[in-house]
C-alpha cells in the first residue's frame, strides 16, 4: 500500500537519482552510466542504513524504487540540461536530505537501535548516497564544504528521535524533523551560513 | 561438493583476482596489497550483492575462494608481467563478468527478490569488484568508458532471469545467460561498439 | 558490562577515531566534518567485519561508541595540533591495527567462518576504517606504501587464530596476538622494514 510515508521515501529517492544521473551527464557519460550513477545516489544512503542494521536493503523488496530511478535517468537523459537549474536542484537535495534523515533514524528506531547511533544512522541515510556520487565522479565531496549539510541532517535526525521518543505519532513527527532539517539547509543555502573551518594550531572556538 | 556452477563461479573469481593482483604489480606495489587488490576485486561484487541481501558474504563459507584469490595473487605475483597480456585478460574479464552478472540474479532470485532489483544485483555482482579496484587504484573507472560493459552485464542478467522464470533448469539458464553477455561484450570488444555519450544541452536520441 | 576485551576495543575505536578527525582538522575542515571522518575511521572496518558476517554492526548496540568516537573528535578540535605528534600517533594507531586485527579474527571464528576468511577478516576489520579515511581524503592509502602494516594485521590475527583453534582462553589470546602484530609493526616503524615491491618484467624473489 502506498502511504504517505512511502511517497515521502520515493520522492527523496527520485531527487537524489536526478542527482546523481545530472552528475554523469556533466561528465558526458552513457546512458547507463547515468542509471548506475541514479541508483547508487538514489539508494546508497538507505542501503548502507540497512546494512549496518544488519537486513535486507528496502529497495530489494520493492517494485516502485528501481523503477523510479530508472525513470529519473530516463528524465535527465532526456530533456535539456537547461531544465534543471543547479538552484532548483539544491532546494530539491536539501528535501531529500532533511526527508531520508528522518526517516532513517525513525527506522534505526524501530529496529532497536540506541539513541547516537540512530542518529547517526540517519544522517549516514541522508548524505552518503551524495558522498559515494562524489567519490565516484572525482568532485570535491559535500563532505568537505564548510556551508551547513551534514547538520541539518543531523538536526533533523535529531528532532526525528526526540520526537518519535515522546511518542509523537510517526508520519507527523517525519514532517516536524523534515520541516527542521529542511529549514536549516534552506537558511544555510540563502545566508551562506557555515561551520568554521579548523584552523591549524589554534584552538578553534566552537563549532 | 564442487558442481559445474561451483566451478563456473571459482573461475570468475581467479579472472577477476588476477586482475586485481596486475592492477597492484602495475603500480609497483608489494605482494601483500596484491593480495589485497585480488581480494576486493574477486569477492567484491559477490560480497556488496550479498550484504544488500542481507545474508553473509558466500565467501566466508566457503575454504576454496580465499585459497583461489590467494594462489590467483602468486600466480601473478611469480610470473613475468608480459605472460598477462592485455588482449587475453580482457577476454576474461568478459567471462567472468558475464558469469557473475548470470549468477548474480539467479541467487537473486533464489531470494524472492522483485524481478527489476534481481537484474540490478546480477549487474552489481559483475562490476562493482572492477569498479572498486580502479577506485583504489586511481584509475578511471570502467563505468566511465563509453564501451559496453555494464550493458553487456545487464544482458547476462536479463536471459538469466527471464531464463530461471521461464522455468528452464538452473545450470542451463546461467550458460544461456553468461554466452549472452559474453557474446555482447565480445562483440563490443572487437568491433568497439559504443553507447553515445551524452551531448550536453541537447536531447541525446537513444540510449 | 565492561569487560578487559571491551577497553582494548573501545580504545581500538579511540586512536582510529583520533586519526580519521586529525585527518578532516589537516584539510582545515569543519568540526561536523571532523565528527564524520573519526566515525568512519573508528568503526569502518569492525562495521565491514560485521557486514560481511551478515550481522549488525556492533556500534548500533552500544552506548559506549558513539560517545567515545564524538569525544574523540572533541579532543582533536579543542587541543593544540602540535599535542598530536606524527610518531605518537603512529604508535598509537599500530597498537588499534593490531588490537582490530585479532578481535575481528576472533569474532569470525565465533560465528563460524573459515580459518583463512576468519583471517582476511581480521585484516578488514584492522585496515579497512584507515582506507576509507586516506580515500575520502584524498591521500595516497596506506595499502600503498611498502612499510610492513598489512602485514602486521595479518600476523595478529593468525596468531588471534591459531591461539583460539588451541584453545587458549580468549582474552589471553588476544593478547598474545596483538602483542605479535603491534611488535611486527613497531620493528617496521623503528628499522624501515619494508616488503619488496614489485618489479616489472622481472619475477620478484620472494615476499
């Protein structure tokens, strides 16, 4: 049965995968390079997440994610890369973070996990699928940015958790972490805003 | 007991070991990275299809892929470096990744994974050590090169599923599917039949 | 409850998780960054490990290693660079190589794996958090380089391997066997011992 829950999950699927298929179109890549590029983008986050809890990767049980993803190439393959707009993409990766966040440490949740670790385990679903992008099509990773992303993931992780803890019913406490995540990236986005960067042999302030 | 997919399965893992043993004599590295590099190359696909079934990697089970890995090593390690010609290995490596592509998706299947996952793992078996070797290695990745590869692995993976739905018996099914893909490669390799490469801001026409 | 054999593992994930955020402060990177490199250098190859063996990653059941892989990172970014001395750390690293190496040997021949996989899995869970590191860094690995340090690990968990087939207790088993490796890679460290590269074209004489 589709649920609110799942359209959220395909969505942020489909956001990743276009991400990932545009990076192999800017590298002049094949076709099915852009496939293998949409699917590793679009469930490597998830996939590790289900790894580490030690089951079956979700997408292996279900008819609609390949399926969307293979979609998503198709779409970035081919329309003009004109269409999509580094802007609107950002705004749509920053969903697809704040969403697969949440929704990974609700899952690290259910199955038992302790409270860090969940949390990490959800910012592990929401950034990896870009880090392993990254690695792969030799950019500079997300990772390595000073502007706030592996933050907001993690605070949507985090209001995710709490929120699930004082027993918020589920799909609302996904929107309120979504909506915390998203919220923070979006500023991070329009102000610029960013963690301060080490710097060598002093101690730094805070973070 | 050794079958006859047993031993289609060990000599994919020797073709692929061996290479990833060249790929560290290449660089001048010692022979215990050599060991290493055969190592994630002939159980590296085999193992990630396994981890996203969430069932133990096969070749800890297994006495006979370690000690095949590690004599694939010596092998390389104790002969003279022109007795591996480029021509001869990549014909091997056309085997092998047809075979494991076959195999891939026939234990898919076995898994009671969806039909459209099942391909993806069959191609996930036949690339991913490749791709992880030319990581490690600093060298591009084949995924990057417009000569079918992965296509012909998807092929490999396509008759053997359709093959094992239609009912045909097991070992028959992977022959079928492996002389496919092989074939596709093959041919790929001697009259160097490439995918377009996408054209920036201009609708490719096909894949 | 802590037990001797979880302080050797916690301090294991302590010195990897000191060297993966070292590595994020050198690239001048944020703090969040530093947190991410010192847990997948702390827990990258024991997750492997557990992977490989299709269980959880032992990190999600534990409350004690997120933490000390957090104030590990807190460590490294409030204290002067120069406390963290290059030879310091190297020592330090070679006692968590060696420790890894024979509590990753150990479990597998809990679980039932084959002597020569129970080894290879050691190795991973000793060197596969240094790689994961050196490569999203973008520094040359440490697989690389000829100094004995594979080889150290894969000295520890023969021994860790041969002690438990034995029958000797557990811990002092482990012991033992970090003792040897750790020995192995001091002796490297101190002398230069180096394996022989690989000369091209020439069969080379021995490891």
């Amino acid at each position: 049965m589709v649920t609110p829950v799942t359209v959220l999950e395909l969505a942020g699927v489909a956001v990743f995968a276009v991400s990932g298929a545009l990076a192999a179109t800017r590298l002049c890549q094949t076709f099915v390079t852009a496939c293998f590029f949409a699917l590793i983008t679009g469930v490597g986050g998830g996939s590790l997440r289900d790894l580490l809890l030690g089951v079956r990767a979700e997408w292996l049980e279900d008819r609609l994610v390949a399926l969307v993803i293979m979609m998503s190439a198709l779409a970035v393959w081919f329309t003009p890369g004109r269409w999509w707009r580094e802007k609107v993409l950002e705004w749509a990766d920053a969903a697809g973070l704040a969403a697969f966040a949440a929704l990974g440490t609700a899952k690290a949740v259910e199955y038992g996990v302790q409270p860090l670790p969940a949390i990490v385990l959800g910012v592990i679903s929401g950034c990896v699928g870009g880090i392993i992008r990254d690695v792969l099509a030799g950019v500079p990773s997300i990772l390595m940015r000073p502007e706030l992303y592996v933050t907001a993931a993690a605070l949507s992780a985090s209001v995710s958790l709490i929120a699930l803890e004082m027993g918020m019913q589920r799909l609302l406490a996904l929107l309120l972490a979504s909506a915390a995540g998203f919220g923070l990236r979006g500023a991070a986005m329009i102000w610029r805003i960013e963690l301060p960067a080490y710097a060598r042999d002093r101690p730094a302030k805070a973070e």
